[in-house]
C-alpha cells in the first residue's frame, strides 16, 4: 500500500498497492531478473512517517533492518 503517491492516473489518483510480487517466475523481481536487467532480488523499505519505496535488483540500504521470510 502507500500513502503519498503523485501522478497523472485515474483523474488524479495514483493507485494503491504492491504489483507484480507473485507467482513465482511471472513476478516483475523474476522477469527483470531473467531478461538480465537487475539481480534476482528486491527490497521494501517503509518509512516511520508512513512512506516507502520499492527498489527491484538491489539489496537495499547499509542501514535498514531485515526481516527474513
């Protein structure tokens, strides 16, 4: 989910929620993946004032904590 989106979509109104990060081989992280565009990876980072980012082929942050699956 996010709260502070901008952008020119639906009148205005950025959509809500997290796309592509199921089904396995069809996600958005294995389909860069394997097309060789990013590392088979990604990393979710929310913020303590509400916001957050996605980052697709990365390890993220020195600083952040991890929450293991």
């Amino acid at each position: 989910c996010g709260r502070k989106q901008t952008g020119d979509y639906l009148d205005g109104v950025a959509p809500n929620g997290v796309m592509g990060l199921g089904f396995g081989e069809l996600s958005v992280p294995s389909s860069l993946a394997k097309a060789g565009l990013v590392r088979d990876s990604f990393s979710l980072c929310f913020q303590e004032d509400g916001s957050g980012r996605i980052v697709f082929g990365d390890q993220g942050l020195a600083n952040q904590s991890t929450t293991p699956f």
